[in-house]
C-alpha cells in the first residue's frame, strides 16, 4: 500500500515536467518569431526614416592684423563686440612716419617743379640772352677775318711818321751835342739825356712800325679759329635753349616724378596699415592686446567671427551619396535647442572622400568612406554658435 502510493506521487510529479518539457519548443519559436518580426520592422521603421548625418555648426573666421606692425597706441573695441565693416578695431604708434612722409612730399614737389620746367623751357629772356651772345661772337669773328679799317691802318702810318720824326730830331740833337761835349762846351750829363731820348724814340719807332704792320697783315689764323669756335660754341648754345629739353631728358625727369609719387604713396599705405580695421560685419572672438604692447608685421592681432554666416560641415557616406545633392534643403537640430529645426542648404560636397580604405569590396567597407558637406544656415544665426554639434536631416 505504501508503495503504491509512492508511485502514484511520483507520477504525479513527473506529469507537470513532461508538460513543461513540451512547452519549451513552442516558447523559443515565438521568441524568434517576435525577435525576427522586430527585427524586419525595426529595418523597415529604420529605412521609412530620413537619412541623418551628424556635424558640427562652424563659422567663417578672419584673422586681422597690420603689414606695418608697431607699438599698440589704443585698443577700441573688446571680445565679444560687434563690429561693423570698415570699423577701427586698435591703432598703432606713427613713429617717424609723419616726418617721413613731410620729406616724400617735399621730394615730389621738387621733382615736379624740375619736370614742369624742363616741360616749359627756357623763358623768353633765357633765349634773347642766348641769341645776343651768339651774334656777339660771330661779330668777333668777322672781325678776326675783315682785318683792320683802312681808317686804323691809316692812323698807324701816322703814329708811325711821326715816330720816325722824333727818331731823326733825336739823332740831330745827338750829333750836335757831341760836337760841343768833344769841346768841352757841355757835360756828360747833357749828352746822356740826348742819347736816352734817341733810344726812347726809337723804341716808339719800333712799336709804331710793329703795329702798323700787323694791322696791314690782319689777324692770325689761330684767332680766326679761336672766333670760329667760339661762335659755332653760342650759337649751338642759343640753339639748345631756344629748342628746349630733350625727350630723354623729359622722360627722366618725369620717371623721377613717378618715383617720388611711389614713394609717397607707399608712406601712406604704412600709415594708413597703423589702424586695424574690420574687413566685415563680425564679433570680436580675440583680441588680447593693451596700449602699449608691441606686434609684428603681418601678425595677428584679432581674430574676427562672421557669425552671420554660420555653416554646418557633416560627412555622409558613400553609401548615401546619391541623396543628397547641392541647393538641396535640409532641417539642422542642435541639442541646444530641442526639437527646433533651423533650414539650411546644402551648398558644397567635397570630390574626394576621406578615411577610404585602399581596396573596398562590401558595403560595410563602402560606408567608411564619408564626403565632407557643407551646408550654409538661413536662419538661427543669431541663437547658434559654432562648434556646437548638430544633425542634419529631411533632404528635400
């Protein structure tokens, strides 16, 4: 009795083991079932989505600064401002170059008075002055070659009779006052200064004679060519001042014109680099400088934020290439701002993918490669700001 009661329980103990046993295949078969069920639905959920490509919102930066460099003299505007195109950010010291540009100006005046007279040549004066010498020396040379005036040569062989004249009355008054000296009727003194008066008259007589013949002669050649050079010389010279500068010496005196304009200008450019300006309407993003502190040429001095055109860069790849195409338009989300949708257009895809492996073969290895994006906001630039992330999505 006791053992058939024990084998009864255990019957039915065994009973409820049997049906679960029986209950397991049919439990794993609806677990796959509803697993291979969601999975087809999640990929269907997935694929009725609108792709979606993560990025970062960015923004056109302009680094500003100065080719000339030098001491900051005043900073005018701080980080954070906004500043407007054309605006003057700091200025530099000047330095020397106020008097450097006084004596650039004054080398320019210079130049041009000397270009402008070359230009006008000679005053009327100039020439009428010119013209009078060169008839002066061709006067002279006719002189040189008509000679002597039958008048002077006339007058000469009078000078010249009469000094015969006083040669003979001397030697008389020699021979006579020798007689009386031999007698002892005067002194050597006396006969003295009759002898000197012979020999002053003489030499009268010679002079007389000797410039009675040259002017019978007429000049020498050598002083006919002396006049000769002498007048070609002032009349080449009235020439030249009457025709004025030539065209080389014009051209010289104009590149030296240009020269110093150059020169000038080039000073201005220096001092007009001493203040800084804003290129464009943009925020002040750096600008870490105080009056006094030093910066060199073509240094950065601040940097500039054209937060009015914000743009979001993303990669899409490959394998989503064909969806998207430039002036499409999609729907940028921030997480700064939930579930506000900014427009944007996508305006640039880049030729050449990055993070490509050399040989892709599947498409899991396809979609390693991305194509940077760009895509430009149209509206939110005032509440976005760059290097926060963003999901651009609904290509349309």
């Amino acid at each position: 009795m006791t053992q058939a009661g024990s084998t009864n329980a255990q019957v039915e103990v065994d009973a409820p083991k049997k049906k679960k046993k029986n209950l397991r295949p049919f439990i794993l078969l609806t677990v796959a079932v509803l697993g291979i069920g969601g999975y087809v639905g999640y990929g269907r959920w997935k694929a009725s989505r609108p792709p979606e490509w993560s990025g970062t919102v960015e923004a056109r930066t302009i680094e500003v600064g100065s080719r000339a460099g030098g001491r900051v003299k005043e900073v005018l505007v701080h980080e954070g401002d906004r500043v407007a195109a054309g605006q003057s950010l700091l200025v530099l010291e000047a330095g020397d170059l106020d008097a450097q540009r006084l004596m650039a100006a004054a080398q320019l005046d210079q130049a041009q008075a000397a270009f402008e007279k070359l230009k006008a040549g000679a005053r009327p004066e100039e020439i009428e002055q010119a013209k009078a010498r060169a008839e002066s020396a061709a006067a002279v040379l006719a002189e040189a070659r008509n000679g002597a005036r039958p008048e002077e040569i006339k007058a000469a062989q009078a000078r010249l009779d009469g000094a015969e004249s006083a040669v003979l009355k001397a030697k008389l008054d020699v021979d006579r006052l020798q007689s009386l000296f031999d007698a002892g009727a005067i002194s050597r003194a006396e006969l003295d200064g009759v002898n000197t008066a012979l020999q002053l008259a003489t030499s009268q007589r010679d002079a007389a004679k000797a410039s009675y013949s040259e002017l019978r002669n007429g000049s020498r050649s050598e002083t006919i060519v002396q006049a000769q050079q002498r007048a070609a010389e002032a009349n080449a010279g009235a020439k030249l001042v009457e025709s004025g500068a030539r065209v080389e010496d014009l051209r010289a005196a104009e590149s030296v014109v240009k020269a110093a304009e150059g020169r000038l200008a080039q000073i201005d450019v220096t001092i007009g680099e001493l203040t800084v300006k804003a290129p464009a309407n943009a925020r002040v993003e750096t600008l870490d400088l105080r009056p006094g502190d030093l910066i060199g040429p073509t240094m950065t001095a601040a940097v500039l934020l054209e937060d009015d055109q914000l743009y979001v860069r993303v990669y899409v790849p490959e394998t989503q290439l064909g969806l998207v195409h430039p002036g499409d338009g999609v729907q940028v989300f921030v997480d700064s701002f939930p579930g506000r949708a900014f427009p944007g257009t996508i305006q640039h895809i880049d030729m050449q993918g990055q993070y490509s492996p050399r040989n892709l073969q599947t498409a899991d290895e396809r979609a390693n490669q991305v194509f940077a994006t760009r895509i430009v906001l149209e509206g939110g630039v005032d509440d976005l700001r760059a290097g926060m992330a963003a999901t651009v999505s609904e290509v349309r």
